[in-house]
C-alpha cells in the first residue's frame, strides 16, 4: 500500500485581498525605494481630462475586442509620454525630472509598474465608453425599418 501524500494546506480565503483592493507596487528603481499606487477614485478621475487623448487611442486599440498585447500598450504609453510621464510621477510621487533622467531598463521598470497599478482603470474606462457608443448606435436603429412605409 502506497504512503499518504500530505496535503498542502489551502491558502486562507481573502489573503490577496488588501492585493486586489490596493495593488500597489514596489522597487528599487536607480536606486531608490519607489513604491507605484493605484489611484484613489477621485484622483483617477481628475486624471482622465489630462489622459484624454490617451484614453481616446486606448478605445480605437479595443473596439475591435482584439485583446491588448504588450506591445500595443507600450506603443501606445510611447505615443503619449508626455503625459504619461506626469501620470507615472503622481502615482509614484516622485519628480517629473527623476523620471525623465532614468534609464531605458528603468524607465520601463518603473511605467509597467504603473501599468499594473492603474491600467485596468483606464481599461474599464475604455471599455464603458466603448459599451456606450454600442448601446447609442443600437438606440439609434431600434424602429428603424429598411422599408419606406
């Protein structure tokens, strides 16, 4: 008779909680300690007239449902640096010409830190409003017959 395997025991239920709840994300970037947060709902939302434009290609890249791939989403943050570059810095507190003087390596370290933090809010942003034109143009064509009466 064969021996009894031990278990593993089950990981307590919500231990990624605080996780999910907060994903803030830590490093050690050009040798300082920088910690990437998730913006609160308020500061998100203050920061969607800035990242407009941003907002606006990240829509066109999903309308199709295609999923996003790293490539395009990089593509994408180096088409509007500018501004990713002050939404990066907020969400890391750090100084705007800190972040302009890093490193390739360490630039890209510290942006898909912030990507992890905050991209899915501006991917449901995306996705609303993307949700939002189908819902218009189906509300346009409800009653519409293809016949002249």
């Amino acid at each position: 008779m064969g021996a009894r395997v031990a278990r593993k025991p089950k990981e307590e239920q919500g231990a990624n909680d605080l996780e999910v709840l907060h994903p803030n994300r830590s490093a050690t970037i050009a040798g300082r300690k920088v910690v990437v947060r998730e913006y609160g709902f308020v500061e998100g939302m203050k920061m969607l007239g800035m990242l407009e434009p941003f907002l606006a290609d990240l829509k066109q890249l999903m309308v199709d449902d295609q999923p996003l791939t790293v490539a395009a989403v990089t593509g994408l943050l180096g088409q509007h640096m500018d501004v990713i570059t002050d939404a990066v810095a907020v969400a890391a507190d750090v100084e705007v010409e800190w972040l302009v003087g890093l490193s390739q390596d360490d630039g890209y370290h510290l942006m898909m830190l912030w990507w992890t933090a905050n991209g899915p809010f501006y991917i449901r942003t995306a996705r609303n409003r993307i949700f939002a034109d189908r819902v218009e143009r189906a509300r346009a064509t409800v009653g519409q017959t293809s016949t002249q009466p």
